[in-house]
C-alpha cells in the first residue's frame, strides 16, 4: 500500500452489495487496511444519520455525507456545506410550483431525512414531511423526476452559479445540493485539514456523482458494475459489487 493515506468508497453500488449489505470478507479487508496504518473513509450520497444503519463490522475514519456536504473525522466534523433555510424553501416552493404537488421530495440534513412520500422510500430512514412549513437548513434535495429542464429551472430560483445537479443512474430522481457540497470538494477540504495530498486518496465508486471524485484523487476506480461514464473518467475497473471489487482490490495491494 505504498504511497496510499487514504482508501475512499462510495456505497450504493460499490462497497455495498445489491442487497445493501457489506460482506464479512470486505470487513475483514478493510479492517486489515486499516490495522497497516491506511485511513478508511466513506463517500456517499446517503445523509449521515442514514448511512450509519448499515455500517456495522466497519468503523470508517472518515465519512463524507450528504453528497459532500457534511465531512467529518475520527467523528469530528471538519465540513460543513449547505443550502439556508431560504434557499431550500425556494427550492421547494418552485419544485411545487413547476410539478405540482403531487411531486414526490426529499431533503436531508445533519439531523434527519425528510420526505413527503407516504409510502416507503426503498430502505431509506426517512421522516414524513410535508414541507408546508420546513424550517430548517439542508445539504441535498432530492426530487423524483428525470425532466433536467425542469429540474434547471427549479435550481436557477437560487442560481445555477450556485447549485450542483445530477442525476442517479439507477433510480428516476435528480440531486439538488450547494455548488461546493459535492464529493470532490468535500476530498479538497479533507485533503487541507489533514495535510495530505489528493494523490494519496484511492477512490471507488459507479455513478455520476462519482466522476469527479474519481478523477481528483491519485486512483480512481470504477466498479464492472458503474456507467459507462465512470468508466471512462477511471484509471483502473475493478470487479464489481457483487463480488467484493473494492475488497479484492485492497487484498491485491496489502499483498504487494
């Protein structure tokens, strides 16, 4: 593990197994990774208070949240970036407004995840909310739909210049967060905080918002498994989810 600080994963599709479970032998690995001195850390879209429900067996270093909006270390918090309480509420009011308000949201923060579905979310720890009167400020907002021009408009009642959007590539909801609450900024921060260089960082992971995380850091590294942009944007493919690509690949490099 020559010249690696720092193993970064996303979960959904990359550390995690379809079924959302981590497999013991990933534990093993990483937790053997970590034994050599190799700091372990998390990068997801998931809200902290949600992702932490299936972290059992693996004691990350470093969680980035929120879809980079909340970084912390050793359970410190070293980064904060989020939309005021105006701005999500604009962002919400605009979201009913161009869909109507059937359209089904999410927003999450530090303290909760909050949605207006009454049915469940996947295996999301959400809580009902009908945003008539959400007083409280967000990391991400999150709105089931794939109509970008919409989902453009709806984000320019804040100003483009200011939001960071996306898509999921395996379910039909667009990302909505602050400019700089994005993984590869979150890596910036973290980088500056603990002194080491982006270099260091070996990074996994499948989806769009990975891509950027992917090409910052010194390894980036897509799962058999990720769209074929992460692919492209990746120095190295590993094997996929489904068989411990992320793993595999330590295994491979603590051997060396």
């Amino acid at each position: 593990m020559e010249n690696i600080t720092l193993i970064l994963s996303d979960l959904d599709g990359t550390l995690f197994r379809n079924d959302k479970s981590i497999s013991n032998y990933s534990k093993e690995i990483i937790t053997q990774a970590q034994a050599k001195g190799i700091l372990f850390g998390i990068s997801t879209a998931r809200a902290k208070v949600n992702a932490i429900n299936f972290l059992d067996g693996i004691n990350p270093d470093i969680m980035i949240t929120n879809g980079g909006g909340i970084v912390t270390y050793k359970g410190k918090k070293i980064y904060n970036c989020e939309f005021s309480i105006n701005e999500i509420r604009t962002l919400i009011q605009a979201s009913f407004d161009i869909f109507g308000t059937d359209i089904i949201l999410s927003v999450d923060n530090e303290k909760g995840l909050y949605s207006n579905s009454t049915e469940e979310l996947g295996d999301k720890f959400w809580t009902y909310n009908d945003f008539s009167d959400f007083n409280e400020p967000c990391m991400k907002m999150c709105i089931q739909t794939l109509d970008k021009d919409k989902v453009t408009k709806i984000a320019s009642q804040v100003g483009l210049e200011n939001v960071d959007f996306l898509p999921f590539s395996d379910i039909p909801w667009y990302k909505l967060s602050k400019k700089d609450a994005t993984k590869e900024k979150a890596i910036e921060a973290l980088c500056k905080q603990l002194n080491i260089p982006s270099s260091e960082i070996v990074a996994f992971g499948d989806d769009f918002n990975d891509i950027g995380m992917l090409k910052l850091c010194g390894k980036g590294i897509a799962m058999e498994n990720a769209i074929p942009q992460v692919k492209q944007a990746a120095d190295e493919i590993c094997p996929s989810n489904e068989k411990d690509g992320v793993a595999l690949w330590i295994e491979r490099q603590l051997k060396k």
